[in-house]
C-alpha cells in the first residue's frame, strides 16, 4: 500500500515537471517593420524592435537561447532594449493603450498622456508638463 500511494506521488510530480517544462517558454517573432515585440522570459524582460527586412525568430525555450539572442541579434536594422518598456516611438503608444482617444506622446520610453490632467482608465498618466 505504502508503495502504490508512493508511486502515484512520483507519477503526479513527473507529470507536473513534464508540463512545466513544455510550457516554461515560447519561442516568438518579430515581424519586419511591425510592432515591437515584448519578450518577458526567464525573468528577462526585453523589447524587440525589428527594422530588418525579414521576420526575426527569437529563441527562448531555454534561458541560454535567450540569453545568445540578446548577445548576438542583428545589430544593424533590430533595437533590443535594456529593460521592457511602454514605447520607443510615440506610434507604439496607439498600440499599448488602443482604446486610448487622446493624443498620447512617448517620453523616457513610457507612454503619457498629452491632454493633460484629465484621467481616463484606458489611457496612460498625464505628460509631465
């Protein structure tokens, strides 16, 4: 009996670390010319910003992957941020606040609103002028 309840157990906790490893990470791409990409994994969080002509693959089912994609990414046409942020350009503001109706604006990588003081759920805080 002791043995029957001892393998369920082991069974169950295999099972759990099957799943977790399937699921830790996924892989994502960043369209040419698209948005930018947030990539949060492995607790990195990076955004993409793909400039190139072609769609970027971007590797994280394991930490090393991502890690060598933050090293080695094409320099010359992609941004990778030091840390996620809300914006790069204030165009990137349309598409983290879209349901935003006031003229937003993108100041030290965070979106802010430029309608001043008037608080609005589905828009950022106010611009710090």
């Amino acid at each position: 009996m002791v043995f029957k309840i001892r393998n369920i157990l082991i069974g169950v906790l295999i099972m759990i670390f099957l799943f977790l490893i399937v699921f830790a990470a996924d892989s994502y791409q960043a369209v040419a010319g698209g948005d930018i990409v947030k990539v949060d994994e492995h607790s990195v969080c990076r955004n993409v910003d793909n400039d190139c002509s072609l769609d970027l693959f971007i590797p994280t089912s394991t930490s090393l992957e991502w890690n060598y994609f933050r090293t080695y990414y094409p320099s010359s046409c992609c941004t990778v941020t030091a840390d996620c942020v809300e914006c790069i350009y204030p165009i990137d503001c349309e598409t983290a606040y879209p349901d935003c109706e006031h003229l937003m604006d993108c100041v030290n990588n965070f979106c802010c609103d430029e309608t001043g003081p008037f608080p609005d759920f589905d828009c950022p805080a106010a611009c710090p002028w």
